[in-house]
C-alpha cells in the first residue's frame, strides 16, 4: 500500500465560485478526482491506458468536511494518499489547502471500485495493484 | 422544417451563479442544449433513441450575445426553433428571457451535424428528418 | 422538526454523463441542493428572501454512497426531508432514484450552517426556525 | 494594443467529459476564461485585484467553432490574443489544440466589457488599458 502523499496544485478557476464568491461545495469532488488521477499518473499509470484495457474506476462513497471557504483564483493544494486497497477497490483521503493557509479548508475520503465497460466490479488491473501494494 | 417556438422553463441553480450573483456565461450552452433536446422530445423523438440507434447530435457552431445578466433563482424561459436543415445538420436559434422580463438576456445560435458513434458524418435518422421537414 | 419528504424531479442533462454514459457523482452534490432548496420554497421560504436578508446556508457536511449508476435522460426522483435542526444548522437526508426503479442510486446526507455576508455563523433566521420545527 | 500569443496549458479532467468521451462544447468557454484570465495574470494583472477594485469583465459576446473533438485526459493548448481592445471593451481569438496534433480542435473569440459591481458599464482601470495598449 502506497503511503506516500501526492500534493496536487490547481488555482481556482473564476467559473468555480459562485455568488458568495466561493469554490461551490460540489466543485471539490472534482479537484480531488484530479488529485487521485495524477497520483496515478505520477506513479506511471495513465487512466487512458486503463480505462483503453477495459476497467473503470467508479466512486462508491464519498465524505467531505468544509472548515472554511476558498475563493475564485487561490491557489490551491490537494494533499493527497491511499489509505486502503483490496483486489477491487482503493480508498484516498485527501486535505485541501489553500497555498500559504495552515489549516485545511476541505478534508475528504473517497472508496473506489472497480468496474468493467458493462458497469458489474472486476478485479483492478495488475499494473494498479502492483502500485497500491497489493499482491 | 419546423418554425414553432417551443419555449423551455428552468429555475437557475443555485450552483450556477457566479461570485458576482449572476449565471457564469459558459452555462447557457448547457441551457440551450437542454431546450433543444426537450423540442425534440415534444416533437416525439428521444434523444436516447437516437444515440441507441447511433446517431449523435455534435455542435459544430455556437453563438451567444449577453445582454443583460440572469441571477440564482431566477425562473427563465429558453424560446428554442429549428431554423434551417439538411440531411446532416439542423440550426436552432434561441433568446432566453427571466420571466417576466421583456428583453432577452442571451440570444444565440446553433449549428448541430450528425455523426456516427466513430464521429464521422452520417446522415440524420429518418425520424429526426421528416420531423425537421427534410424529405 | 419538519419530517415531511419532498421528492424533487429532474430529467438528467446531456452534459451531466460522463464517458461511460453515467451521471458524474460531483453532480449529484448539484441535485441535492436543488432538491433542499426546492423543499424549503415548498414550505414559503425563498432562498433569494433570505439570502437577501444576508443569510447564508453553507454546507459543513456532505455523504454520499453510490450504489448504482444514472445515465444521461433518465428521469430521476430525489427524496429529500429534514432529519434535525437547531438554531444554526439543518440536517437533511437523501435518496436519489431513477423514475421506476425500486433501490435508491444515491444515497447521501448533508449538514448546512448558517453564515452572515462575512462567512461568519450566524442564527437561522425566524421563518427558517419556525418551518424546521426550533422555537 | 497586446498581439502577443499566449498558450495555455490544461489537461481535461475526467468530469469534463461527456457520453461520447469528449469534451462537452460548453467546458470550453470555461478554458477560454481560464487562458485570458492567466494571459493578463502574466502581464502582472491579478483579475482579483481588479475586482476588489471594483470592475468586473464581463462577456458580452462568445462565438466558438468546433471543428474535432477532444478527449478526457488530453493535453490540450490554447493559443489565446487580444486582437481589439477600447475604453471598456476587449476582444481575443483563441484556438485550442490537443497537444501534438497541427489542426485547432476549436476555434473562437470573445468580447469582454468592463462593469462596476453595479453591473453598469465603466471604464477599463488604466493598468489593463496600459497592457492592452489603449491610452
């Protein structure tokens, strides 16, 4: 199981606030899908190449705390680290940060399963196991 | 072809606004889309139907002018009709109004072509022809 | 305590789906907030009237499980009541259905406070108390 | 008057796309605003400050061609320039490009006029019109 801490960085796009000129709630499960994403990518595994050998990734459960807002153009980080994996699903958590803030203004979980072109749950592909140390 | 004006009603999200109240203009595509989808539901042609049968509907041109702005909460009515058509486009043209209000807040146009799940041009579906009063 | 259910309708948009067909799960964020603000209209409060009064209900908290997948046109029912309240948060569960079908596809739950103008908590206002049941 | 090409660098994210695996028309003016935001950010215009300022750029005019798609997880390039610019008004073209490929996947122009948090009209703050050229 990879333990290591990916921090992603995006800045907020002036589209993602919304009238009280805040990052609107739903906005964060896509920064964190980013995170994870590229914590893969870093990792040598691209989600074209899996998702091309037939296995998708579908979120099963999501949980985020908001402590505070973020607003249109900060800087953001995105901490983020797989906390768990089985042969089918990998769980993260995640702390997300405005740049140069201690405190986090969002912290989430996400469980992830996965799944075949046909939506029913198949075994991960080897190359995602053999990332999240589980053999 | 089909001049009837069909006219759309939504309730603006509240996640539609933006940090100066207002609907952020990259949304009104998403508004246009939905009217001309539900013109053709009324016209009885689904659009689930037609991408099970392979045929999709790409925007290939897209116009908007804003003129005045439109707020969370706001009720709008999106007045949608097809313009012109051939056997592989259809053009639409729309003004979206806050109820109420008689002024526009957006006018704008569409040009859609029909492509096959390859996304090469395909003639349009016979039904969506004889409906557009191609024959 | 209202434990009233509002079951709230949508109709899926076409940029809702995602590339394997299915509603994205940040969007379902979107629903539920649509839904609770549509129960609260029900009940003769306007978010606009109470926003302009300068309060703000910000969500603290958000849980969602993803049992099954929702596709582009679907229409889809969203369950929502209040579960507790007091004088600066409300609790609202959720189940999100496609039209038809027994099992919930989402189910999810939220906790929202209440903000003044500068983010800071502040008492629901009367007529919000007064129709979640707080006196 | 500024004609110097900026390129912006994104990679789709896997929310952005739709059904068909493609980007949905209507994220596209969310990158547009992404790549003028970052153009004036690199002349040394933070949009915050201006609005803290006071002055909000609003569009008044968006026309977009697509002439290919482009896919989820794509490094994608958008060449963004100002090509006109008066006391309240400024205009770019951009074209966006999957990275490697020659042709533009799509091509458009805006038109952006100043308001004060009044949403009335007002002029350009004299840092913008010194960058783009109008004195």
């Amino acid at each position: 199981m990879d333990t290591d801490v990916y921090v992603h960085r995006i800045r907020v796009r002036p589209s993602e606030s919304d009238r009280m000129g805040v990052v609107h709630h739903s906005r964060y499960a896509v920064y964190l899908e980013e995170a994870r994403t590229e914590l893969l990518r870093r990792a040598g595994l691209s989600y074209r190449q899996i998702e091309n050998a037939g296995a998708f990734l579908v979120v099963t459960d999501l949980v985020m705390k908001f402590a505070r807002p973020v607003r249109a153009f900060d800087e953001v980080e995105i901490e983020c680290r797989i906390t768990s994996a089985s042969y089918v699903t990998i769980s993260h958590e995640y702390a997300v940060r405005v740049a140069g803030q201690a405190g986090p203004a969002v912290t989430a979980s996400t469980r992830l399963a996965c799944v075949g072109a046909d939506g029913r749950p198949r075994r991960l592909p080897d190359e995602i196991l053999s990332v999240v140390g589980v053999t």
